[in-house]
C-alpha cells in the first residue's frame, strides 16, 4: 500500500465516521437569555389570542425600563387607558402611570423582572429554559438567532421560538402559555429597534405631573 493510499482510505474513513455524528441535531440543553445591558427603543406590540392587547414605545437600559401601553385601535370607550409603565429593574419596583386620570400607581414586581414578562412571575430573560438553536432568520428587519424554547415555571407550561439579536435582544416570541385555567397563544414583537443611549428623563420618578393613587380623586383603571 503506498502512502499516498493510506492517506485517502484514512480520509474516506474519517468521513464516514464524522458523518453520522455531525448530522445528528443537538438535543434540547438548558439557555438562560441575560438581562441586555445595551440601551435600546423599539415599539412593541403585544398580542394574546390573536389579538392586539397593547402597542406603544418600549424604553431600556440596564437599570430601567418604560413601556407605553396603548389600548388598539377600535377599542370600544372606556374599555383600556393610556398606560406608562416604569420599572426599576434594580429595585424590582413598577410605577404605573395614568396621565388621562392625573395620577399613578407604585407597586413591587412579583417574581423577577428582567426585560419581557410573558406572565407576571416569569420573563422571557433570566428564565431557565429547555431548548434549542434552530437556526437565523431576520427578523423585524434584524438578523437575530432563533430558538426554540420550552418551560414549566409555577403551574405554567411555556413554549415557543424566540429570536435574538446581536446585543442579546429579543426581537420577537411566539409561542403558547397554558396551565390549569386554559391556553393562550403569546406574540411579541419589537419594531424599529434603535440600539443607543436613552434620555434618562423618560425613567424620572414618581412621574411628573401625577398624584399618587389615593390622594387623585379618580377611580382605578378598568
């Protein structure tokens, strides 16, 4: 046998031995999406049962979040307000403010707020996942990384695909939420993703210009 031989069967062999392996897909493995530290803007919309539950502007840096939940278009008179949400994610601290009404709401986060609550108690970031990298699309009009991710956290059963861009933003999920009390389909999605510095005003509290809950004469949001 020459040498030159013994080197192609040597390759051959190597081929056949790598092949079966590398085809294999990678099982399901514990992911853990970080808390972004990134400064970002995006408008979000949220949906659940097909339906637009709120859209509005979403403000982050490390320490902060602000969201502006709109009621959508076509929503019937009185049923929904416009609601700012600021979170000191620090201090796991929520003010909701209530500008149509005069005043706002103060109130500790239950559980661990870390950027995309998909119900109180459990957010797409910090969570401990069973999944899988399934590959990249662009998404939002971002390249991002997309997973599918599964979940059992206090009598809910999550799963669904989330993408993630380059900061470790999530651009979008889509995935259903279910326990006892039934199923629900869950979309997120960030539009015009801006990643750069945020006015650190829009996160000022208590909110300017608002009384605390009791002390405005004005009945609690519906």
């Amino acid at each position: 046998m020459t040498r030159r031989f013994a080197w192609i069967m040597f390759a051959a062999c190597a081929v056949l031995v790598a092949g079966p392996s590398s085809a294999r897909a990678a099982g399901p493995e514990q992911i853990v999406f970080k808390q972004v530290t990134a400064p970002f803007q995006a408008f979000a919309v949220e949906k659940r049962g097909g339906r637009v539950l709120f859209e509005g502007m979403l403000h982050q840096t490390s320490n902060w979040q602000r969201r502006v939940l709109r009621p959508p278009k076509g929503a019937p008179k009185g049923k929904g307000l416009l609601n700012i949400v600021i979170v000191d994610i620090n201090k796991q601290e929520v003010w909701s403010a209530y500008p149509s009404e005069g005043y706002y709401l103060k109130s500790k986060w239950s559980g661990r707020f870390c950027g995309i609550p998909v119900v109180r108690g459990i957010d797409l970031y910090c969570t401990k996942w069973q999944g899988v990298r399934v590959g990249r699309e662009n998404a939002n009009g971002v390249e991002a990384n997309k997973y599918a991710i599964a979940a059992n956290v206090s009598g809910f059963e999550i799963k669904g695909h989330v993408w993630v861009e380059s900061h470790g933003i999530i651009v979008r999920f889509i995935g259903e939420v279910a326990n006892k009390g039934g199923r629900s389909t869950v979309a997120l999605n960030l539009r015009r993703l801006k990643v750069a510095p945020i006015n650190g005003k829009l996160f000022k509290v208590p909110p300017p210009g608002l009384k605390a809950f009791g002390q405005a004469r004005q009945k609690r949001p519906r």
